[in-house]
C-alpha cells in the first residue's frame, strides 16, 4: 500500500457504545496503527431528535477506557475540523448546490402521501417499491420557480443508468443494478441531509482511504458509490464486517446480556480482556491457534486480510476465561481500587478515600484469596459475603449442610471446637486453629470432612471455601476494623453458631 491509511470511527450519539461498534472502532484503530495512517473520530449527530451530549461524552469516555484514542476529532483538532456533522451543515448545503447546479441532483416536490401511494401500488403488483422518478424530469427553470415560491422539496440524487460496484476487502466483488436503488434522497424538505450522503461527503472531505463498519451497512454502499461518482471522487476500499450473534445464533442483543461497553467496565471486566476479546470476534492471528494478545501485540499482528465473513457467536466463557487471565496479570493496587467500589456500592466497604491504610491492606488481603474464584469484579462482594457475615437459618436449611450437620459426629465436633474457641480471650491464629482442629480430631475420632466440614459451616456457612490457614487471619483482622457491614471474629461466630 503506498499510501498511508486513513480511516474512521463515527458513532452516532444516540445510545451506548455497544459490542459492534466497539469492535470495528477497534478494528480501524489496529488497521490505521499498523500501517502508520491516522485514525479519525467523527461525531455522525445529524438526528437532532435523538442525539443527545450524554451519549457523546460517554462514547468518548468508552473509546479512551479501551485504549483506542484519535488522531483526529474532538478534543484533537486537525486539518479537516469540524468533526461533529452538526457543526458541518454549511458544508453539506454547499455541495447540494453544486450538484444541483451539475444536474447530478434534482428537485423532488412529491408529497409524502403521494411517497406512499407509489409504495403500496408497488407492493399490490409485487414490484421492487422504489421510487418512480415523476420528478426527474421537471426543468431546472421550473424546478427553481417552484421552489422560490415555497413549494417544499427533497433533494434526491440521480441515480447513474448502470451498475454500482465496488470492492469490498472482506467480501471481494459487490456489484448491485441501478433499478434496485432508485434515486436517493439526499436531503430532506427539512432541509436536515440524511446520513448516506453526509457520511459520503465527510469520508471525502476528511480524505478517508478505508471505510471499515458493520455488514448492516452494505445496502448503504451503492448508494455513497453513485454520490462519490456524481462528485467525481476517487472510491475509498470498504470492508464490511461480519454481524455478532448471540448463543443462539441471533443478533446479539440486550436479550443475551450486556452489550454496552459501559456495561463491562461496571462489571469489572478489564479494558484490555474486552480489547482482546473483541479482537478475535472475526479475526483471527497468522497460525490461529494463538489467543491472548496485548494491544501493542494486536497492532503489530493485525491484517484486515485475515478478518473473515462469517458471523462471529459472542462467548461469554471465553470473555470471563480472558478476564481472569489478565486479573491475574494486573498490578495488585489497580485491581484493589477498581474492586472497592463493588464492596463500597454494597454497603460493605467505606468509600476509598475515606478508608484509612489498615483497612486498605486487609482488603489487599481478601482480594488476594478470592480474586482467582470469580470471573469478574462485581461477582467479588457476592463471593465474600460470607466473611461479613451469613445467614444462620439459611446456612443450616441449605441441603448438603443440613446432611453434615444432622450426624452425631458433628454435633460433638462443634461442641468440642467451641469449647476451645472460648477457653481463651487471645486472637486466633492459624497456627492455633490447626492445634485445636488436631485435638478435636483426637477427642472426637472424627477426620476428613467429618471434622472440616462442620467447622467450615460454622464459620462460613458453606462447607466448601477457601483454606482456613488463609481465611482465619481475614476473620480476625477485619474483625477489628470498623467498617459499614462488620466483620465478626472466629469466637463471634461460633457464638452465633451453636452446635445444637
């Protein structure tokens, strides 16, 4: 490629960020980094009813959580500013003029209730309900009389009389006949232009080399390759990126989970499982056996070359697997303050700047133990409940409980571990613990999970969890801190346990 590219992102502020437009954001970023072009964000806010500032604002704040920042756009201007469509419109009117004055555009007076007469006479005859041209052959005298008299008008392009191809780097040749697009309209009575030639006429002017987006897009292309005709400019390369589905095949939807960008930052999945993640819905690396990759090394591997057609299925498991790969691989004090917001939202931390450095480290400490059990950060205050504290009624009613608690062996294994527990005032340790679980073990002949499991449930709640040598010390320590949702101590808790 002899030219460096230039490509673009350009989201409408009218939702979230979802999992589609993330990717091919992301797939522009990698194309454009790995070829040493220039990667544009481009703010498509021409549906005034619907666009709102918030959406912007967190679009943006989306794009810079996954490490995807623009060469130029808002907030990084450069030689082609404005960036958002709305501030752009001066420059749309400008080139409706000009083809109008070409005679590659016309006037189009018909009503809407005439639109959708020739609609339904079509669909009764089974015919393609595209528009019929009753206005293709005013002259342009009359077109403009017409129009300074305050008749109302669209503006529509005409359509050349041949077929509209183009190539399309992941599909190859695409190729449709004129008569299936009709004349488009490019701007309506409104005087608002529509979105097919707004984004023609910006991916021009902004010198865009590759259109990369979702395949939704395909019956758009024909009709921005006969407006970059009628202008008389150079068609960039489009790659039309296959559609996400869900489990179950369809098009993945709020139906099968999250889909907004935000949404998995506020789960706690990491930026850079997402990016990677995202990466391999749809392509895949030279070798392909290959999956986990940091940016710089995706930037460096990326071939659009190697994206395919086919529709890419979003897996969760595979997302969550990504997840705790890179939660293992993460700095120990990022992973701590992005997890304290879970605890602080469920009412068991304090805010973190208002915690003091005792309990920061004993958080560190409970991070630690049970940060290799969950598969995303919000799971963490779930999973940790037990050490503040668990329901007694329900801990003795759940089932595989009530079938350990209910032998003789365990009554007298709790019997014989609470009287140790209470026989010193002295903080427990894990040392300690093991001395006493050996003396129970011998008073009481029980061994295995008949010894460990009553004791377990009695501390935790459950009879399976993490080893006590790690988990006691948590007990002990948070049981000191003063914190929203306490933190009882080993004795507290068998206090609260009884053996009967």
């Amino acid at each position: 490629m002899s030219e460096k590219p230039r490509v673009r992102f350009a989201p409408s502020p009218t939702g979230y960020l979802h999992v589609g437009g993330a990717r091919t954001a992301l797939y522009n970023w990698l194309f454009a980094r790995h070829l040493g072009g220039k990667f544009v964000l481009r703010i498509e806010d021409t549906d005034v009813d619907r666009s709102e500032a918030r959406h912007e604002r967190a679009l943006i704040e989306d794009l810079v959580w996954l490490g995807l920042e623009w060469d130029e756009g808002p907030g990084v201007e450069g030689p082609h500013a404005p960036y958002r469509q709305s501030e752009r419109l001066g420059i749309y009117r400008e080139h409706t003029e000009r083809l109008l004055r070409e005679g590659q555009a016309y006037r189009c007076f018909c009503t809407a209730e005439q639109l959708e007469a020739e609609r339904g006479a079509a669909a009764a005859e089974h015919r393609a309900q595209v528009y019929s041209g009753r206005c293709r052959g005013i002259g342009a005298a009359e077109s403009a009389r017409r129009a300074e008299a305050g008749e109302a008008f669209a503006v529509r392009l005409r359509i050349p009389d041949h077929p509209l191809r183009f190539h399309d780097l992941v599909r190859g040749a695409v190729e449709f006949p004129n008569e299936t697009v009709s004349d488009p309209i490019l701007v309506r009575s409104s005087g608002m232009p529509v979105y097919n030639y707004v984004v023609t006429v910006d991916d021009a002017l902004m010198e865009i080399t590759h259109v990369i987006r979702g395949d939704d897009h395909i019956s758009n292309t024909p009709k921005q390759v006969a407006i970059y005709e009628a202008f008389g400019w150079k068609l960039p390369e489009f790659a039309h990126l296959s559609t996400i589905l869900g489990s179950d095949r369809e098009k993945l939807s709020k139906r099968h989970g999250a889909t907004a960008v935000g949404s998995f930052r506020e789960m706690g999945i990491l930026p850079e499982a997402l990016v990677n993640y995202l990466a391999l819905l749809g392509w895949g690396a030279e070798g392909g056996t290959r999956e986990i990759f940091s940016l710089e090394e995706l930037t460096r591997e990326f071939r659009l070359e190697r994206v395919t057609a086919s529709p890419a299925v979003f897996d969760w498991e595979k997302l969550h697997w990504l997840n705790r790969h890179y939660l293992k691989q993460a700095d120990a004090a990022r992973v701590e303050e992005l997890a304290w917001p879970h605890f602080a939202g469920a009412g068991l931390l304090p805010g973190f700047e208002a915690a003091n450095s005792e309990t920061k480290a004993w958080f560190a400490k409970l991070l630690a133990l049970f940060l290799p059990a969950v598969s995303q950060l919000d799971e963490l205050p779930k999973k940790t409940g037990f050490v503040f504290g668990f329901d007694l009624a329900a801990a003795r009613e759940n089932e595989e409980n009530a079938a350990v608690l209910r032998s003789e062996s365990a009554q007298k294994v709790l019997a014989a571990f609470a009287a140790k527990v209470r026989a010193t005032d002295a903080p427990v340790t894990p040392e300690q613990f093991k001395v006493w679980m050996n003396e129970v073990k011998a008073e009481t002949d029980a061994k295995g999970k008949d010894l460990f499991h009553p004791v377990r449930i009695a501390l935790t709640g459950s009879h399976s969890g993490p080893e006590f040598d790690k988990l006691i010390p948590i007990f002990e320590e948070g049981s000191g801190l003063a914190l929203p949702a306490h933190v009882p101590s080993v004795r507290e808790r068998v206090e609260r346990f009884p053996a009967e």
